[in-house]
C-alpha cells in the first residue's frame, strides 16, 4: 500500500512539476491526453489572425503547436519546469529562430510579461499546482489588454476527486469558487463551456477583461 502510495504521489509530482526523463514521458502522454481540451481551448481565444497570444504552464506543448498554426500570431509559452522548456526550445527551434515564439521560465503567480502584453492566454490542467490563486489571477488580468481573453481549462472538480492521485497536493477547487476568484481579479464575463461527454467533461472557462 505504501508503495503505490508513493507511486501516486510520484505521478501527482510529475504533472505539477515534469522533470528529467520521467517528466519528458509524463510531457508526452500529456499533449496526447490533453490535445482535445487544448484545440477547444485555442478555438475559444476567438482571436484576430495578428495578435500576441499564450499558453502559461505549456507542459508537453501541445497548446503551443496549436498556437503556432495560426499564422501572423506571436506565440508566448511560460513554464516553472525546466525539463518542459528544454523539449519545447528543442522541438520548435525553428519557430523561436523566426521570432514566433518566446519562451520564458516563470510561474502564473509572477509573469515574467510587460503589463498588456497580450491578446489572449490559454492555461489547462495548471491550476490545481498553484497555491495562491488571487495572487495568478491579478497576474494574468494584468499581463492581457483591456478586452483581453483568459481561457482557463480544468477536469471536473468532482470527477478528479475519484483518481487516487490528486489526493497527492491538488488543489481541486470547485468550479463557482475559481469562477468567483476570477471575477475578483477584474474579468467582467466568464462563461463555462464543456468539453467531452457526460460527468467527465472539462470545463473551459472562458473569461473577458472589460473594453474600458
Ligand atoms: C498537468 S500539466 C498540464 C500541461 C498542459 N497545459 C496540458 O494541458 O497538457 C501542468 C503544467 O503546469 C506547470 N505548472 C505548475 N505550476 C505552475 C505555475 N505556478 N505556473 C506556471 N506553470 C505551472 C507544470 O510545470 C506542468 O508543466
């Protein structure tokens, strides 16, 4: 029992934290696991073909790949994990060489962004590894432009709290709390759409700083 404790805290670690091999295998099955929720997510940034978006906690970088079809856009990608940044400067070198992406190391409670940097963001599956969410949420409002969108992606509450692993530091809010935090940090509109079928859906909170 004690074994697969530790295993399950091990698999909770990773996904907070992906690191060295293990974390370049967890980064893997992530952009396959994740890849439907990340395509709504990208869909529901509804942005102009030329404009400055990102994906903050990118992991195996599957929302990345997805920003970068969009021609004209600049894609930024912000991660705390070193292990992530390495396979996502290897893997889309060419990208970063013609200045359509730029990858800083950070974390959502501090960008490493100039204020109204940007058009919109797309973060899945990374709220559940921040402590401080107000302290994320002001961070992100502060970085979008006025009329800028945030889209938020999280597993269901509920559902998540059925896998063994997240009992292992997860943070699993549920959804009308994230929903009334977010409103506190500034955005007037958030609509929570769902991805996939049944119980198990994703939420996409979709959020709209106000025009000004
Ligand atoms: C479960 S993975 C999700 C990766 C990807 N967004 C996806 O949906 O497949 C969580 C990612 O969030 C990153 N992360 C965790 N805490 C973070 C924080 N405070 N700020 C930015 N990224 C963070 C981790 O390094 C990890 O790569």
């Amino acid at each position: 029992m004690q074994l697969v404790d530790r295993a399950l805290a091990g698999l909770a670690r990773q996904l907070g934290d992906p690191t060295g091999f293990a974390g370049r295998l967890v980064g893997r099955v992530l952009n396959r696991g994740n890849r439907s929720l990340v395509v709504a997510a990208v869909a529901a940034m509804e942005c102009r073909p030329t404009s400055d978006v990102a994906d903050i906690g990118f992991g195996g970088g599957v929302g990345l790949d997805i920003l970068l079809d969009r021609e004209g856009t600049v894609v930024h990608g912000v991660e705390m994990s070193e292990t992530m940044l390495a396979e996502a400067r290897r893997r889309f070198a060419n990208d970063i060489a013609r200045g359509r992406l730029r990858l800083y190391t950070g974390r959502m409670e501090s960008l490493p962004l100039d204020d109204s940097a940007l058009d919109a963001i797309i973060s899945t599956n990374t709220v559940y590894f921040v402590p401080d969410l107000a302290a994320a949420l002001r961070e992100l409002a502060r970085v979008l432009r006025p009329g800028g969108r945030l889209v938020l992606g999280i597993g269901d509450p509920d559902q998540m709290t059925k896998m063994p692993f997240t009992r292992h530091g997860f943070r699993l809010r549920p959804v009308g709390e994230l929903v009334s935090a977010i409103r506190e940090a500034g955005f007037v509109q958030i609509e929570d759409r769902r991805v996939g079928e049944g119980r198990r859906a994703f939420h996409l909170l979709v959020c709209d700083l106000p025009v000004i």
